[in-house]
C-alpha cells in the first residue's frame, strides 16, 4: 500500500474539494493530510515551511512513498527543514498561480511569493496544473520575473520546470453526473447566479456595473433576478454593498450570501436560468463548470481558463482594461439571450440537454486514472 503525505497550506473551499477526491479516488493508498487555514494571505504563503518544519508536527517525520503539495507550500524550504521528506518523491499541485492575479495597490510581498513558487517548482519531481492557462501564465510570467534578476540567473529554469509540468484539471464528483438537470420556470424574471469568492479578482465591481447596465435598459427586476452566493472571507470588498442595495431598489435581490447547505445550494442551481462570472482571474472555474453541468447556461468573459471549457456562444466580450465597456457589451448579450422579442416575450435560450456528455471528460471517472497514473 502506498503512503502519502498531503500538505495543503491555503486551505480554501476548492482545495479541500481536490484533496477530498483524491483521495476517496485512491482510497486503497494511505493518506495522512496536513492543512493550514486558508486566512492571512501574505504571512500563510511565506511561513507554512517554518510552521510544518520546524513546528511540532511529528506525522511530517514518518515515512512516505509519495508526497504531494499544493502550490502554497514552500516546498524548497520545508525539504531542509525536513530532511527525511527531501528524499520523498513529490508531486506540487497548481490551483492557482502568483503571475496572473490581476494587479492590486499595495500589494506587498508578491514577488517573494513569486519566487517562491519558482523555487516550489523546482523542488518538485513533477508538477501539475488546473488548466492550460494556468500552465501557460505561470511558465510566462516565471519566465518575466527572471528577466529581471539583475545578474546571476541559472540557465533553462523555465525549461526544466516545463519538462515535468502537465495539465490535470480538478475532476467534478460523479454523482454530478447522475443528478437531473434542471428546468426553469419559462416566465421571467430570468435568475441569474453569481457563484465566486467574494474577493476583488472575481470582479465584484464588474458584476455591479453589469447590474447597473441592466438597470438603466430596464431589465433589472421585471426581467433579471441575481442571486449572489460564495464563499466570504473577513473583508468583504465594498461593491458588494451598493450591489445589494440596488438589486433591494430594484425588487430583483435573490440569494445572497453564503449556504451552508450543498442540498439547497445544488437547488438553486437547478432553478437558475444562467450562472455568470464577472472574474479577472479564474484560473478552472470549477463553480461555473458544475453550475452548467447542473443547468445553467454559462455566461464568461473570452478570457482566463474558460475558453478551454465553454463554446464560443457561452463567451461575451472580454475587455479587461475597459470594465464599463465590457459591462455594456456582457448587458446587451444577456438580454439579447433570454429577450430577444423584448420583456413581452418568452424566455429562449435553455440548457443543452446533452450537457453530462459535454463535461464528462471533467469527471472523476475519467480523470482519476490519469492521477492514478501520475502518481504511481
């Protein structure tokens, strides 16, 4: 039997997904998990090898036939903290990647977390990425910050690390794809979801912009009704505010907040028309992924990772640098959608019926055997 040590040091909703599928996947291996609270963004991404290597965490000490780790750790470090691990073979998981969030002012510390990923990747015997954009970005941006070393830059670091990267998205649960999809109501409002971290690269302000364009053509509550639901952490950027008071202002608040139930969050989706993403960054996109599985027509920018998964038909325009202009275009395709003969009209555009078919190569069923693969 084969024993594992997992590590998983920003602990966030979509890695405790990954982690718990893996290893339900291979249940038949021996796994022991170690995970840090995904909080303290900054302090969590540069102390979690001082915290696991020298802290009092005997289990990091026993004897592994594999180690894997998600892109947090620093896993250079915590091999000379922990020498025993140092002669594991290791497995680092890219979730996300520290070149490709969108710029934010007094954003401190981000180019010792940059290197740092670097040297995680290094340290690695392989390395795995959620999507081809992540891959992709990380590889450039890696390959841009070293650009900038002033002297002393080691020779082919990006072709090293290039050499043992593959992508393997994280694969929805199967009972995903025996779940009946939905069918909303045919009479408006249409119910629309927004189902992201509620942070400022999942484009809060961009999402209240989009809301505020549908206002003023006259659509926010007799035709459109938003639900908005994620996961929250302690500061919750201010759009989020003036969003909520204009969908009260215009009778088309649905959702809001947080569920801590799956079953009613699984409902919500299941009566939603369409789920859509305002994100500046979005390195899978798993929540729009399962939303579409489950029935709602996806509605993305053409950007990030979603053309790897959406038709071009699910993509509105992408138009980073001019948020207002991107608002006014994603509006009018919405309503274009779902009222092309205008309020009076029915509601168009429903899901496919052959949706499961279309992620079914997302799926457990068909991706565990490649991490099994992998991993062995």
């Amino acid at each position: 039997m084969k024993r594992v040590l997992l590590l998983s040091a920003y602990h966030a909703a979509s890695h405790m997904r990954w982690c718990r599928g893996l290893m339900n996947y291979l249940a038949d291996w021996e796994w022991t998990l170690e995970s840090l609270p995904a909080r303290f963004f900054n302090w969590r991404s540069r102390s979690n090898s001082l915290t696991w290597g020298v802290g009092d965490y005997p289990q990091l000490d026993q004897s592994y036939d594999l180690l894997v780790v998600t892109s947090m750790v620093d896993l250079s470090a915590l091999k000379g903290f922990r020498p025993g691990l140092a002669r594991v073979p290791s497995v680092v998981y890219f979730h996300e990647n520290q070149f490709a969030y969108p710029a934010r002012e007094q954003q401190q510390g981000l180019l010792e977390i940059q290197l740092t990923s670097i040297y995680t990747a290094l340290a690695a015997d392989q390395v795995v990425f959620n999507s081809r954009f992540n891959c992709d970005s990380f590889l450039a941006g890696a390959r841009a910050l070293l650009a900038k070393m002033p002297d002393a830059v080691p020779a082919n670091i990006i072709g090293r690390i290039k050499a043992k990267s593959q992508v393997l998205p994280v694969p929805l649960e199967d009972e995903l794809f025996e779940a009946q999809i939905g069918r909303p109501s045919t009479s408006a409002p249409v119910e629309l979801l927004w189902n992201h971290r509620w942070e400022w690269d999942k484009g809060p302000e961009r999402l209240l912009m989009l809301a505020e364009e549908l206002a003023e053509r006259g659509y926010l509550g007799p035709g459109f009704k938003l639900h908005v639901v994620g996961e929250q952490f302690r500061q919750i950027p201010e759009p989020f505010n003036r969003l909520r008071q204009l969908l009260d202002d215009h009778d088309a608040l649905g959702h809001w907040g947080y569920g801590e139930s799956l079953t009613d969050y699984r409902d919500l989706l299941a009566r939603s028309h369409a789920v859509i993403s305002t994100a500046t960054h979005d390195f899978q996109g798993l929540s729009m992924i399962e939303a579409a599985l489950l029935g709602c027509v996806p509605f993305a920018p053409g950007r990030l990772a979603y053309p790897e998964w959406f038709n071009r038909e699910h993509l509105y325009t992408s138009l980073p640098d001019k948020p207002q202009h991107e608002a006014e275009k994603a509006a009018a395709a919405l309503i274009q959608w779902f009222y092309p003969e205008g309020l009076a009209g029915e509601i168009a555009h429903y899901p496919d019926e052959d949706r499961n078919q279309a992620f079914l190569h997302l799926s457990w069923r068909e991706l565990g055997p490649l991490y099994r693969d992998l991993l062995t």
